[in-house]
C-alpha cells in the first residue's frame, strides 16, 4: 500500500467508528460485528504504516552512509588532483631548467620564458590606509536577534515555529 493511500484508509476507518452499531429491537444483541472487523482493519493498517516508516528511515540510512561514501571519495579525488598538479609543477619546473631561459622551437613546441612583476604583502598593517579599498561588511547575529523577536516586535522579522522529525 502506498503511503498516502495508508493516511487517507485512517481518516475513512476513523470515520466510520463513529457509526453507531446495528442492534437488534427484540434481543437487544448487536446484529453486525463491524465495530471488531474495523478495528482488526485498523490494527493491518497501523502494521502497514510502522512497515512503511521503518522502511522510508532504512532508505534515508542508506542515502547517508551513500553520501558519506561520496564524502571520502570527493577527500580521495581532491587528494589526487593535488598530487597530479604538483606532478605538474614538478615538470614544468624541469622544463624551465632545461630550456635555461632560452627560446626553443622543437618543431612541435615552442618554450620560451617572460618576466613578470607581482607584489607580495609581508605586513599588511604596516601599508598606509589610502591603498585599502572601503568594505563595509554587515551581518546579522539572528541568534541574539532571535531572542530578542521572541518578546519584542521587530520591523522585517517574523519568528517561525518549526516542528522537525526525531529518529532515534
């Protein structure tokens, strides 16, 4: 059964509970056993829903041990990716030592060196304010903003309640 076809079998059972039995006018006895088979349906049903959940909780284990997995094998890759461009400096450098700073055109390559300047920063407090560009960085402490909202109204704040599921 599917999920929502478990919820909306609840609501219709619970329903029909609240029909009163058939009594017999001359014996007093109840005519139909409903009231027992329905309970008995309900009982399947809570089976079938506990079956579910237990389900939908081992499926949602399973897509995070996936995601772990997908965790490490991400740390491995970068790992490697790290040592290929090392590997790479490494040749490059070599290059750079056997070309000795000359051009050279072997027909299919042709290496060659130029000069660049950069600038590299050893104190950046000691650099006179003039050369800084103004950033202005805000943000918000919603935590103490938070506590603040739950007693006070604040303007362009709206304090939402939120029910979460707890699996243990």
């Amino acid at each position: 059964m599917k999920t929502f076809d478990i919820l909306s079998e609840f609501r219709a059972l619970e329903e029909l509970l609240n029909i009163e039995p058939e009594i017999n006018p001359e014996t007093g006895e109840i005519t139909s056993d409903a009231e027992s088979e329905l309970k008995a349906y309900i009982d399947s049903l809570n089976q079938e829903r506990d079956i579910k959940l237990n389900n939908i909780e081992r499926l949602k284990r399973e897509k995070k041990a996936g995601i772990e997995a997908l965790k490490q094998e991400i740390d491995r890759l970068g790992k490697r990716v790290k040592q290929e461009q090392n590997s790479i400096d490494s040749l490059t450098n070599l290059q750079f030592y056997l070309t000795n700073g000359n051009k050279i055109d072997t027909g299919l390559y042709k290496f060659g060196t130029r000069k660049s300047t950069s600038l590299k920063v050893i104190d950046e407090n000691s650099i006179p304010k003039e050369w800084f560009k103004e950033e202005i960085i805000r943000k918000l402490d919603k935590r103490e903003l938070l506590k603040y909202a739950k007693e006070h109204s604040v303007d362009g704040v709206e304090v939402v309640k939120k029910v979460s599921l707890s699996v243990r």
